[in-house]
C-alpha cells in the first residue's frame, strides 16, 4: 500500500497492519498517522520525519478486508 492509500484507508475506519497483525496503523487524536504495537502499545512514526518515506516496505502494510469497516 502507498502512504496515500494507507492514510484513505485509516480515514475510512478500515483497519491497516503493518508486517503481521500486531503493527496497526492508527491515526491519534493530533491527527498524527502511527504504527503500533498491540503488544505493548510502543509506537512510531508511520512516515520518517520528512512526511513521505513510509517505516516500512509499502508491500508489508495491508487490510484483511479493504472494501469494508471492521
């Protein structure tokens, strides 16, 4: 997925994972885009500082079902 479809699909109130489904992409109350961690609620940036380069390869962020809100 692209930085934009990610954000779209966050927007939407799809859920979006990053690499296995204990990295999701959340968008906070700063309207900050973040990758969290389920486990232990640790997160980062979904983008490096320069608001373009994903943390992560855009082929490991995905949806289990793209088309509707889970």
């Amino acid at each position: 997925m692209t930085l934009r479809e990610i954000k779209a699909a966050v927007d939407k109130g799809q859920t979006v994972y990053w690499s296995s489904l204990l990295y999701q992409v959340i968008k906070d109350p700063k309207d900050q885009y973040l990758i969290i961690c389920k486990q232990n609620n640790f997160a980062i940036g979904l983008t490096w500082t320069d608001g373009t380069t994903l943390n992560g390869n855009e082929s490991d962020f995905f949806t289990l079902n793209p088309e509707s809100k889970e």
